[in-house]
C-alpha cells in the first residue's frame, strides 16, 4: 500500500542522523568528542524540579486545559511584559508540548497549499520540513558571514512575491549565534507590513547573550507588528529543560483559537507536572541562568580563537546561542586517506570515522561550506576535540 507521498518527501534531521551514529560508536567503547549538542549541558536548576515533586504530591496529574493552565499562560504575559516589554492576554497565549510544537502549529494554522515562508540562510533544519509539512513553500535568502549572517533587506525584498505568507527570523540564531538589530528588526517589520505577511518570531535563546548583544522581540516595535506577529518561547534553552517539552506560541487572538483547536485534536494538553515546573521557572530566580550564560561565553571565546588558530578553518564570533559555524570551504575538495570532502557531509563523516569528533555539517542548515559546533560541553571537550579537528585538517592533502 502507497504511504503519504508528502510525509515520505520530508528529510531526516541530519543533526539527529550524525548524533545517533557518535552515540553507536561511543556505546562500541570509542573516546567520542561530540559537538553536536542541541541543549544546555546543565543540570535543570533544583527549584524548577522541586516544584514538579510538589506538583506529584498534590495529585496535578490529570488532563489540564489543552492551551495550557491559566497559572502558567498569566505568568508568561507576565514575563513578556517584564522582559520583553510587549503585552498580551492570557487568550493570546498557547502552550505546547515544546516551541518546536509551537513552530509546528503555526504553520498548520496560517498556511494554504503553495504558500510562501521566507527563511534566511543558514537555518535551522525543521523549518523548511515544517513549512512543507504544512503543505507551504519554503523560500531561503542568503545572508552573508561577513555581515555576521544578518538579514540583508535587499535579498529579502527580492524573494518576496504574491505568494509570500510569512518569514521566519531566529534571534539569536541556531546555528550562527547572529543577533538581529533594531535596525534589522524594523526594515523587517516595515516590509511584512507593506506587504501583508506574518512574522515568526523564534526566540528561544534570547537569554544567551554575550559581550553586550541585546535581544529584541520584533513583536515590541510596534502594535500593528505585534499583530502580524506569531512570537516563539519555551523553557528549554534559558533553564535546561529540553527534556520537559514545554513551549509557547503569543499571538493574534484569532490565530491563537485556530492553534489551540489543532493541537486539541493532536496532542491535547502539554505534560500536566512540566507545566508546573515551567510555572516555577518563569517566577523564580535568574542567577542560575547568570551563572550558564557566564561558562557559555568562557567556552565561546576559547573555541572562536582556537579555530582561528587553526590554517584553512575560521569562524565569525556568535554573538548568542551556543553554536560556532565553522567555516571549511578552503579545505573542501582536499583529501583524507583517499577520500575527497566535496562537502560538509563528507568532512563530517571522514573527521568523525578517522578522530571520533562528531560535528554537524552545514548542508543541514543549507550552508555547505561550513559545519556547526556546539559549546554546550566541556571545556575540556572543546579542547580535545579542537586539536584533533585541528589533527585531521593537517592531514588533507
């Protein structure tokens, strides 16, 4: 019997693919140094747990509304006035089953067959597999490394058409670590403005912020951008809670409802105990976020200048999140033990099968002169990992 030609049309995750091979071979006893980390590699602060076992205790382990409880969908307006200084209402917030699910629903409720989604380049791997799973169209831009890959207006008038439904931005960004500007931000705005289309607003690593960067919601410019905007949080990144799978989506009341019936009939409601947690999270000290962002940024700095020490490699300075894309387009079409790297797969797979160092290459973000490395490990990891990267480069011929 035929499967569904759409869904067997969407790409595996290439970040999941190479993650899952590094862990085969660590289980085969290899000394595997991985970069591909997606998540903090931080222990969820012990007041978020204790306020789960609190939850347990008191029995909050049934069914919840299915847009989320009214406790945890209050404190988020909260925290994206305080924070973020933009105001929403309670009905205008949905949480789901983390921010991915979020970007999914989005996508489903706003998007018709041969819709247009911009995504600038490089992005994150979901996105063009949402857009396409919504049955839209994804449409990249290029953004270029020397402007640290910040939307370029001129590249984004050009790819806008009749057809353009929404674009996606990612402040900080997965993978580059680029910070968008005000500047940037209002160019943006003005032009979904002009030209009646939504902004998705992904925003889950706006705590990770290094050498003064500021984060800006797009959605606080301006009421009328606030309407056109869908804006994407979750807990995951800022409070080590990748595993708690809780995210929101604020937004236009209007397409807040049509989400919110989506997902009652997918999932129902977010994990009862998690939301709790996530309640907990939103209401209680930042330190623990301080004290993360503070031995992220330690980590970044060593890992942008050992690369850079390195001849044939290089990278730009990320200026959020806790991702360096490395750039190897010097080195490409060289070769390792027979082997010709004609692109950011091969490297990755020559460099993880000859110096068991896993990292993510950049076709999966649509940039195949670079691979993605992640600093959320040690810094001792980065540091082994980094000479044998550094190993395997002085080996191409």
């Amino acid at each position: 019997m035929e499967l569904s030609r759409k869904n067997l049309g969407i790409a595996a995750s290439l970040t999941l693919e190479i993650d899952a091979k590094a862990k085969r071979m660590k289980s085969q006893g290899m000394d595997i140094i991985g970069f591909g980390a997606g998540e903090p590699d931080f222990a969820t602060p012990s007041y978020i747990i204790e306020a789960a076992k609190e939850a347990l205790d008191k029995g909050y382990t049934r069914y919840t509304p299915s847009s989320g409880i009214i406790e945890l969908r209050q404190s988020i307006c909260h925290k994206l006035l305080r924070d973020n200084k933009v105001s929403y209402e309670p009905n205008e917030i949905l949480v789901s089953n983390g921010a991915k699910h979020s970007l999914y629903n989005i996508f489903q409720a706003i998007l018709n067959p041969g819709d247009e989604v911009i995504i600038p380049l490089p992005y994150w791997v979901s996105y063009p597999e949402m857009v396409k799973m919504a049955d839209g169209i994804p449409v990249f831009v290029d953004t270029l490394e020397e402007e640290n890959f910040g939307m370029n207006l001129d590249n984004l008038k050009e790819a806008i058409t009749s057809r353009t439904k929404a674009i996606i931005i990612n402040s900080p960004n997965n993978p580059s670590g680029c910070v968008y500007s005000r500047e940037q931000l209002e160019g943006i705005a003005q032009l979904a403005l002009e030209h009646n289309f939504f902004i998705v607003s992904d925003e889950i690593y706006e705590e990770l912020l290094y050498e003064g960067a500021q984060h800006l919601s797009v959605a606080s410019l301006d009421p009328q951008v606030r309407d056109i905007t869908l804006l994407v949080n979750g807990m995951s990144k800022a409070y080590a809670m990748t595993g708690w799978r809780i995210g929101y989506t604020a937004g236009n009341s209007k397409i807040i409802d049509v989400m919110a019936n989506i997902q009652s009939h997918a999932t129902s409601n977010p994990n009862s105990i998690a939301q709790y947690a996530s309640l907990a999270a939103l209401n209680g000290p930042k330190d623990i976020i301080k004290d993360m962002v503070s031995q992220f940024d330690s980590r970044r700095r060593f890992m942008v200048d050992r690369i850079n020490s390195i001849d044939g490699i290089s990278c730009t300075t990320p200026q959020g999140a806790f991702y360096v894309m490395m750039n190897i387009n010097d080195i490409l079409n060289r070769m390792h033990n027979g082997r010709v790297l004609g692109g950011s797969l091969d490297f990755a797979d020559a460099l993880l099968e000859s110096k068991n160092v896993a990292v993510v290459p950049g076709i999966a973000f649509g940039a195949d002169g670079y691979v993605r490395l992640s600093y959320a490990t040690s810094k001792e990891n980065i540091e082994e990992g980094l000479n044998r990267i550094e190993s395997f480069v002085k080996e191409l011929i």
